[in-house]
C-alpha cells in the first residue's frame, strides 16, 4: 500500500514507555547546549516571528559568506526535503546512495517522481548529470561513510546536489565541502536540541521562490531563536568541548561491543553501527529491558544497529542487556 511506502520511519520517540537509556536517536547526549537554551527562554511567543526571517537569514549569511538571498530556513531538515522536491525547478528524477535517510525516497515517492538509486558510488556518478536532484548525508546515516568525490559530485550534477549535514557539525575533522553544492543545516542534533525543529538551505543561486514556497511562518519564535543560537560563539564553544567527550564514549561503546565478540562500524561523529543478526528482535528485547536503538532494517541492513554515544552508565546498561539477549538468543 501507498501508505506503507510513505509512512515515516525514524528513530526516537514509540508507543512505548519512555525508555530509561535511548540510543536510538543521535542527538547530542550531553545536551541540550545550555546556551542555546537560554536563547530559547527569552523567546517571546506572544508575537509572531518575522515571516521572511531577514534578520536570521542575514546573520545566517554572514556566518557562511554568502547572501541573504541565498538562505532559506524551514522547519528541519525534513520540511526542507520535501519542498526541494515540490520545487519546479528542480522536478525531475531524484538520485539517492543507499543505505541512506529514508527521507529522501519518501519525498519521491509523495509526488510520484522518478526515484533513481545508485548501486554504487560509480553508479550515483554516472547517473548525476541526468538527475534532477540528488543527496548525499555527510556523513552518512546510519553507515557514517564520509565520501571522498564530493567535489567531482558537485562538477557531474545536472540538477542540485544537495549535501546533508545533520551529522557534519558532530564529527571529529569536518571535510570541506564544495561550494556549488546546495547545504542543508539541521543543526538540533548537535546542540541536544532535537524537539526544536529548525533548519536551513544555502545555495549558490536565489532561493527566494524555493522560500515562498513554504507555508507562512514556518519557523516558530523557538525555531528562530535556536538558529541565532547555533551561531552564538559561546554555543559553538560549548559543542566543540562536548565533542572531545562524546568521541571518548563512542570509543568505550565501540570497545564493550567488540568484548562481545561483535562487529562494529564506527562514524567520524557520535554514533556507531553494531552488527548483531536478527537486528529487529534484539532491537525488540532491549526495548523491553528499557533501552531503545535503532534497527536498521528500514534501511537494508537487518543485521544491524545503529547505537549514539551515550553517557556511561547507559553504556553500561546496555553492554548488560545486549550480552544477555544475546546469549539467549544461542540458547534458543
């Protein structure tokens, strides 16, 4: 059925009750960024932001040297997603690398585009200048993979080669990125921040039909003000001090899985990929034990968990848990 196909999946929130550790979702553990949340407080929702944003669009292009002209901001990544695909200019086939986020081929699919994905990283270069539209996650979910032909990406593309930087400011050694590239900013995620959803497109052309495209106001006050905070550099400072740690408890995650005996994939940002077999079975015994991950099955990969860095003692929790539902797995 259609709505099958179009149904979201993500990780974070269930029907369940909430979980006592969840590595499911990979915003910063160490969060929320007490500065950002400051900014939040002093947001007045009385009033209505300004619908064309110019004040945060212009600090927006300030901070990454281009025009005002060329910013837009939308309710996340996700809203930004699905409007790049609505837009005329770029209606046309979409091109994907899998296993990647489901919401691009989700986009796709809700206007009937063509949905085009690429067995390989040869492949998505081949068919580039035929696309329309065409993502890639820097870094990727949920493998981490960080591709080295960004800049031949960004030569070959026909269309919009749209970079997703959800993960980009929570890795360690963030790669330079091509400038003609479109730049799609989600940075909840790394602040702790995730129920705000807020997010922004640069461009290396005029993006204000792609910004009245939008519904009015799509940016709450809460929304606006996160973005401004994002760029505050007491806020900045205070996610580069946090990466220093959550790189240390990827680390120690990674090496309790491999005492277990388990393959693991580590990314170059605060979440790892553990392969345990029937991932969707385990991903269902340690819910029950109080923790949730994220099975990857949803994106080809049902062998596998993704898992965030989380502090210590729900490292610990888990490492437990896993080795038990494991063991009675064998035994079964």
């Amino acid at each position: 059925m259609l709505d099958d196909v179009l149904r979201p999946i993500h990780g974070g929130t269930d029907e369940g009750p909430e979980p006592l550790y969840d590595f499911s979702t990979n915003a910063n553990a160490l969060g929320p960024n007490p500065v950002a949340l400051a900014y939040l407080r002093r947001a007045d929702p009385s009033r209505y932001p300004d619908p064309l944003y110019r004040r945060l669009r212009r600090a927006l292009a300030e901070a990454h040297g281009v025009s005002p002209e060329q910013v837009a901001v939308g309710t996340g990544t996700s809203e930004l997603i699905h409007r790049l695909a609505r837009w005329t200019y770029l209606r046309g086939p979409i091109l994907l690398l899998p296993p990647t986020f489901g919401e691009y081929a989700r986009a796709a699919r809700a206007l009937d585009l063509p949905l085009w994905e690429a067995e390989s990283p040869e492949a998505f270069l081949e068919l580039l200048p035929k696309s329309s539209l065409a993502f890639l996650c820097v870094p990727n979910n949920p493998t981490g993979e960080v591709y080295p032909f960004l800049e031949e990406a960004a030569r070959r593309a026909g269309g919009a080669l749209v970079l997703d930087l959800a993960y980009y400011d929570l890795m360690e050694s963030p790669p330079p990125l091509p400038q003609t590239a479109f730049r799609l900013y989600s940075p909840n995620k790394a602040h702790g921040l995730t129920g705000v959803r807020a997010g922004y497109l640069l461009a290396p052309l005029d993006l204000t039909h792609f910004q009245n495209l939008a519904p009015s106001w799509p940016l709450s006050v809460y929304g606006e003000a996160f973005l401004h905070a994002h760029l505050d550099p007491e806020a900045r400072a205070w996610l580069e001090g946090s990466k220093r740690e959550l790189f240390r408890l990827r680390g120690l995650l990674a090496e309790g899985l491999r005492r277990l005996g388990l393959e693991v994939r580590e990314s170059p940002a605060n979440f790892l990929m553990v392969r345990v077999g029937r991932a969707t079975e385990v991903a269902r015994a340690l819910r029950e034990r109080g923790i949730r991950v994220r099975d990857c099955t949803s994106f080809g990969l049902p062998e596998w968990l993704r898992l965030s860095a989380q502090r210590e003692e729900a490292i610990r929790a888990l490492l437990l848990a896993l080795e038990e539902v494991l063991a009675g797995k064998l035994r079964a």
